[in-house]
C-alpha cells in the first residue's frame, strides 16, 4: 500500500466508524491504524468487519502525521479528546497528530481542539443501524462537513470518491443543524405516527395504513427532491380554501377518539403550512390573513388556556 495513504486510527468503532472506515479502506483512501473500542471483542469484531487494522485496549502515543477517528457516542467526545491530548503531550517529542474528526451531527468540530492540527466534523446523513447494509447505501447519501478548511477539502474528496455527496459549511450551528435534521427525518416520522392515529379513527383498515400513507410521504418527498418544498406543496391551503380547511379542523377538533394532545398537534402542523404558501405567493395577503384567522378561531384550546 502507498506510504501517501493517510494512517487513520478510530477510537469508537461501532456501527458509524466500522462502516466508515470498510468503506474507505476498500477504496484504498486510508490505512487503518489501531482500532479501539471499550472491549477488546469488539475492537476485534469492528477489525473483522473493515478487513484492516489492528485491535487494541487502549489508543498508545499516536505518530504527528497521523489521522484519528473519533467516532464515540457523542457524550463521550470531550473527555476523549481530552485524554488523548494529555496523552500525547506526555510523549516525549510527540504532540498533536496530523488530523483528527469526529462524525455527530450535533457536536462541532471544536471540542476536538487540540488534539491534531487539523480538525473537523463529518455528519454522514443516514442511518448506521445495520453495518453491513450501511455500506451498501452510502453512495448516493449526503455528509455534511466543518471545521479545517484543508481538512474539511480532504474528506469531502473522500466522501466523493465514495459516491456520495459533500456539504462543506464554513459557520455551521451544528445544534441548530441537528435540529434541521432531525425535522427531515425524527419528526417527519412523528408526523406518519399522528397522521395513522387519524387515519385508525377515520376507519381506514390498520393493515392497510402505513403502505397508504407512506406511499403518500414517499411522493410528496420525491416532488420536494425534485421541485423543491415550497413548489411540491399542494392541498386546501394551498388553494387558499378556508371552507375546506374549517371542515377539516373542524372535523380533527370534535374526534373525541383522538387525544386532546394528537387533535393539537394537527392543527399546529396544519399551521406550519402558512408560511409555505405564504412563500409560494400565489394567495393575496388578504387569503393568508383569512386563512390563520380561521386557523385560529378553531384551534383546539390547551388545558392552559382554560
Ligand atoms: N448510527 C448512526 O446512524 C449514525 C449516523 C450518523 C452519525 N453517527 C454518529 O456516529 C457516532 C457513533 O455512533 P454509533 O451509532 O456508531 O455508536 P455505537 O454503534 O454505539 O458505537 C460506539 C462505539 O464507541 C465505543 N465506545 C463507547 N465508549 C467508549 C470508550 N469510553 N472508549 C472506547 N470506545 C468506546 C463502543 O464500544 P463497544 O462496542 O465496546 O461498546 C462502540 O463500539 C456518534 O457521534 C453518532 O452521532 C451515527
């Protein structure tokens, strides 16, 4: 193997860094170093997985031109970057390493400070359930990057070279960008969740909801893919009908088989479609002016607002 391949040792190396580093390691991106997790089993399992490195108890004194990845349970960062870095100034002639990054989507790169000369955050956007079918649906996922420049241009080569695509953000929220995330995907699930307990006391059969209303998602998010969220909207308040929409919130609002919390929840997501429309500019101010009026007018009431 060319001595020009970076050496990247992972601290970390469950389902997100084993299946990172099989990837990279069969495009011959990266050498893996020692691979260290809490037990030696599993250091060796996540060895046996990738194909390459070496298992070990605990990270020795690492060389300055090497790589790390830390791909801990995020609570766990801070105080692994701070062992590393006393670890590493302890050696005698050694410091920090080359580069060092970490893959939570809520953490920035920051808390790894010190511990290499240059570092980042890589957020791969999808799901690292099952290992072995993870490294099967990466080409094509998106990552999202920050932190050293230099660094940040050298994993999203990476990334690229892996047939997935790199977002590079110069000033990145990451707490904010977490909670972005989480909308694409933790609450569009809550959302499915609300719309089948509708959907159970509609009457529609419960074998037969989740393929419905999934295949509904599934459309208006391909349209989104394809036109973007604010031209794939469509439905009542999109069209500006405020009798349709006060039959339905009417309707939502009297569904005494529905929590009080779920019949809520509906309307305020019903809501968060104003500023959708409002963005399409096709309803008058006026329209949008009737329409959250009688949004308004029929929300129904919290317990606080008794
Ligand atoms: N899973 C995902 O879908 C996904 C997606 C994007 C990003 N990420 C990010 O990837 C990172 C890792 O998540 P994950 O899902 O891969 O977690 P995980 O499967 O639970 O893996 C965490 C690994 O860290 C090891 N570990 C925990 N504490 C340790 C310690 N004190 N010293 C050494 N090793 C330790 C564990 O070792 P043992 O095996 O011995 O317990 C385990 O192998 C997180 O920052 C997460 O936000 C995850």
């Amino acid at each position: 193997m060319s001595s020009r391949i970076p050496l990247v040792h992972c601290l970390g190396c469950g389902r997100a860094g084993r299946s990172l580093l099989r990837l990279l390691a069969d495009a011959e991106l990266v050498q893996v170093g020692y691979v260290v997790n809490r037990s030696l089993h599993s250091a060796q399992q996540a060895v046996s997985f990738i194909g390459a490195g070496c298992a070990a108890d605990a990270l020795p004194v690492l060389g300055q031109n090497d790589g790390l990845l830390i791909a801990l349970p995020e609570s766990q960062l801070e105080s692994a970057a701070e062992a590393i870095q006393i670890k590493q100034s302890q050696a005698s002639g050694s410091q920090a390493l080359g580069f060092a990054f970490h893959l939570s989507a809520s953490q920035s790169s920051e808390l790894l400070q010190g511990v290499a000369e240059r570092v980042a955050s890589l957020h791969p956007a999808m799901a690292f359930a099952d290992p072995k079918q993870a490294i099967t649906q990466f080409a094509g996922s998106w990552c999202v990057l920050e932190g050293d420049a230099s660094l940040c241009q050298q994993l999203s080569r990476w990334v690229e070279c892996l047939a997935a695509r790199a977002i590079v953000a110069t000033q990145l929220d990451k707490t904010l960008y977490h909670a972005a995330a989480m909308g694409a995907s933790n609450l569009i699930l809550a959302t499915l969740g609300l719309a089948q307990r509708v959907a159970q006391v509609a009457g529609v059969p419960e074998e037969s909801s989740t393929g419905l209303l999934s295949a509904l998602a599934l459309r208006n998010v391909a349209a989104t893919q394809e036109q973007g969220v604010t031209a794939a909207f469509t439905g009542p308040v999109e069209r500006g009908d405020v009798r349709a929409v006060s039959r339905l919130m009417q309707a939502v609002s009297q569904a005494d088989a529905l929590s009080a919390s779920d019949r809520q929840l509906w309307q305020q997501l019903l809501r968060a479609c104003l500023p959708l429309v409002a963005q399409q500019g096709r309803l008058s101010t006026e329209q949008l002016q009737t329409m959250a009026a009688s949004m308004d007018q029929q929300t129904t009431p919290t317990r606080s607002d008794h």
